[in-house]
C-alpha cells in the first residue's frame, strides 16, 4: 500500500498535465476550423444557401439579430439552437456527407434556409 500511495504522489502531477493537454487539444482544433455566419432575422435567414465543406470538421456561428427568441432546427442534420434575442452562439460540425441540410426558425417556421456541403 504504501508503494502505491507514493506512485500515486509521484504520478499525481503527470495525470493532472496530461488532463489539461488532452482538454486545450479539442478547444484549438475548433479554433482552427473554418467557420461560417448565419444570421436569424424574424422570418429571415440569411444566407439563405450556405455552402460548406463536405466530409471536414467546421463551425457554424449563428446570430440572432431580432428581438424575440430563435431556434435554429434540422431535422435532417439532428440539431437544434435555442438563442435568446441579440445573441450569438455556435454549433460545430464534425463532418457532413454531400448533400443539401435544410434547416428554419421553429418559432418562425417561414424562416428556411439550406445548408450545401460540397
């Protein structure tokens, strides 16, 4: 017991130093990504065809500019945002096949616009 307590003491600094290289990775490779705007307007999208990059990890900053809540939905890409008024956030996207993603505003449904990965 003794001999693993003093491992423990010993390795205690290691384990903590390889704890935060393992946590700063992932935080800049998101930096890294390329990044692309949408921005929710009341019953506006715009873009409203936002071209990406298929099969390569990127970041899909969104704003909502109005003044009442938006939810950014698709079904097709099983992922939602909720953003209070004047807020921006992000989404990361590990990788998308070629396709078109449709995607709106599920508190202003009229609200559509197309997620392109080429």
């Amino acid at each position: 017991m003794a001999t693993l307590a003093a491992a423990s003491r010993r390795l205690g600094p290691v384990y903590v130093l390889l704890a935060l290289c393992l946590l700063a990775f992932p935080a800049v490779a998101a930096e890294e990504m390329p990044f692309f705007r949408i921005v929710m307007n009341g019953s506006t999208i715009t873009p409203k065809r936002l071209d990406v990059p298929a099969n390569t990890p990127f970041k899909l900053e969104i704003t909502n500019a109005g003044t009442a809540p938006a939810e950014f939905e698709s079904l097709s890409l099983h992922k939602e945002k909720v953003l209070a008024a004047g807020t921006t956030s992000s989404l990361v996207f590990r990788r998308l096949a070629p396709g078109e993603y449709d995607f709106f505003d599920d508190f202003n449904p009229e609200a559509k616009a197309v997620l392109v990965a080429r």
